[in-house]
C-alpha cells in the first residue's frame, strides 16, 4: 500500500530538521522547468535498476512527480525492494505549488500529463475528421480511445513513455548513478 504526505506535511518535516530525500521521478525537462529545492532528479524510466540502492537510505524517503501518478509507480517498484521508508507526495507538485511552497523554475515546458491529453486528444479528432476522406481512420480515435482506458486501468502510460524520448523532453543529460553517489555522499557528511 502507498504511503502519501500531504504538501503540508512535507512542509512540516522539511522545518523540523528530520532526515528527508526527495527524488523527484519526472523527466529531466519537467525537473528543468520547477522543481522543490534540495530534490534530486532520478527519473522513473531510470529508477528501476537502481531500487536497491535506494532502499537503505536513512529518514524519509519522498517521491515526487507532477500530480502523483508516477510517484506512486516508483513508490512500488521501491517497495517490491524492500524500501519501507518511501512516501508520495500527494497531488505532487500541482499540490505543493498550491500550498506556494518554494519551488525552482527554469525553462517551461508542458507537462508530461498535458501532452498526452493535446497528443490522445488530437489523435481521436484527427481520426474521426479524417475518417471522412479515407474511411476507416475512426478506429484510430477507438485506438486511442482504447488505450487511455488501459491507461487508466493500469496506471501506466504507453504515450507518456513515448513524449518523454522526443527531445522537447529531453532536458539537461542526469546521471542517476552519479546523483544518487553524491545523495550518499551528502547524507555521510551531514550524519
């Protein structure tokens, strides 16, 4: 079962001085666009080789997406390793920007979760319009359709994992070996 913390209760942790590690799962360019300061970047898609290393990190463990969805996933693939300690901030950074908790900014980009709706949505009126011209592409918009309920059902997402190797997506290059080496190493010397 998932764990969620509350924007509020991060906030609260985050000012009492406990022992808390943020990773934040999204990809590189959502990380670029805003992120909550002292969160390091270790993106799903590169989480699941790594858990064990994970799994032993003193304090809490905090995952963090856009809305939760992702976090929740690497919530599980940690926990299938053994890591007790992970959390998911709930409602992710949508949730923390509401409460105006600190957050970085960079460069903006959209979303992952608005560009597969602009991508789904886009599809399933392309289908259905262009149906007229060659008949048959409306199952395009039933494929589509199809696969936004498989989503929905699996709390994966195909399309997502598709955008995020487009390089609108593709933000600055992370090493996750490195990232996580330097957690430890910054977790030693504050100990």
């Amino acid at each position: 079962m998932t764990v969620t913390l509350g924007p509020q209760e991060l906030q609260a942790k985050l000012g009492t001085g406990e022992t808390v590690i943020m990773l934040d799962v999204r990809t590189s360019a959502e990380y670029e666009t805003r992120h909550i300061p002292g969160s390091v970047l270790v993106p799903l898609a590169a989480l699941s080789g790594r858990c064990s290393e994970l799994g032993d990190l003193p304090g809490t463990v905090v995952l963090v997406c856009e809305s939760g969805v992702r976090s929740e996933e690497a919530c599980q693939k940690l926990a299938a390793t053994g890591c007790g300690n992970a959390q998911v901030l709930d409602g992710g950074i949508m949730s923390w920007a509401e409460i105006n908790g600190d957050l970085i900014y960079g460069e903006a980009r959209w979303a992952m979760d608005r560009q597969v709706r602009l991508t789904a949505g886009s599809l399933v009126v392309l289908g259905v319009l262009l149906d007229f011209v060659v008949p048959g592409l409306r199952f395009l918009a039933l494929f589509v359709g199809a696969g936004l309920v498989f989503s929905a059902v699996t709390n994966t997402c195909t399309m997502a994992l598709g955008l995020a190797k487009l390089p609108y997506n593709r933000g600055p290059v992370t090493d996750p070996d490195a990232t996580i080496a330097k957690l430890r190493k910054d977790l030693e010397l504050s100990a």
